[in-house]
C-alpha cells in the first residue's frame, strides 16, 4: 500500500472502523463500520453509507507509442464520460500503478510502484482555427483519433542527455510497446 493509502488506513481506524479482508468470510456486526482495500489502490469503507469516486481521464493503452509525421504520440483511450473536448490545449502530466519486471539471481518478478510525474509531459493539440474553417459549426471529438497525446519535445532533447549520460539506451529493448522516453520519465 501507498503512503497515502497508509493514512486513509490509520484514519479510519483512528475513528472505529475495522479491516476485513475481503477474500474471508466476514462476521459483521450490527453498529459497527468497516473498511477493506483491493489492488493495492481502492480502499472501501461501509457502515451507513458506501462510496467511489473517480475522474474522467486518459488511460495509456497497453500499447501507447504511437508515431505519426516525426510527432511521438501517446496512444490512450477515455476512462469515464468525460468532457472532452476541454483536454485540448493543456498540459498533461502521468500519474498511476506501473508494472515492474525485475531480475534478481537469474529469477524474474513483478511488482508495482505507484507513479506520479509532476512536471507536464503531453499535450492533446488542436488544429489552429483558420486551417478548420467549420470548428465553430460544431466540433465532434473522436477519442480515437483527436485525444492522442504529443511528448513535448524538451523531453525528448532532456531524455536524449540522460539517455546517453547514464547509458540507458543500452537497456532500452526493441520490443518495448510504449516510448522510451516515456517509460524513462
């Protein structure tokens, strides 16, 4: 569990409510309240009421990289019925659980770490509006297609230096299915 998933752990037990687990058998009791967690990334708290929230958003897709006209693209796809038509124009940051393959003594294991890269990476342009005279007759956004994201290029130039400062392009392989830039963020 995160640090902050930690906390939202002690908070609730700070106030009377009790873990289970959600894989067991539970022996609830009348008056009291519970809470249990799932994937290392949800907690759920009952007594009274129940709750879940989330947001629209860009989710990579499980192949992202994406290049089209000397542009790297991000492939994503919307999670959420989100307005989209607003995510054009702005800068984008990447936050969320990544995978991690590792090797340790011949044997390999996967874990996950939570992520969150503070400094906008992306941005879903638009055409400027002289060059799309019918933007203002009404613009229907296809997800597919126009919320694909742009790396910004000073990444590229600042990944390129640490690329070959820390001799990562070495370890970056060919069948990798997102951006090495991406992934070095």
């Amino acid at each position: 569990m995160g640090v902050r998933d930690d906390e939202a752990k002690k908070r609730l037990q700070k106030v009377g409510y009790e873990q289970v687990v959600e894989r067991e058998d539970w022996k609830l009791e009348a008056g009291k309240r519970y809470f249990l967690t799932r994937n290392h990334s949800t907690i759920v708290a009952f007594a009274i009421v129940g709750a879940h929230t989330d947001s629209p958003c860009l989710k990579l897709k499980p192949v992202s990289e994406v290049k089209k006209a000397g542009y790297l693209e991000v492939g994503v796809q919307t999670y959420g019925g989100g307005l989209w038509h607003t995510w054009f124009d702005r800068d984008l940051t990447v936050a969320g659980r990544a995978m991690i393959r590792e090797e340790k003594g011949g044997s390999v294991s996967y874990s996950h770490r939570l992520v969150r890269i503070e400094e906008p990476i992306m941005r879903v342009p638009t055409l400027a509006s002289h060059l799309d005279r019918g933007v203002n007759d009404g613009f229907k956004v296809n997800t597919q297609s126009h919320l694909l994201p742009v790396l910004a290029t000073s990444v590229k130039v600042e990944l390129n230096k640490e690329f070959a400062e820390n001799g990562l392009a070495e370890k970056t392989t060919n069948k990798s299915r997102h951006h090495a830039f991406l992934l070095q963020v």
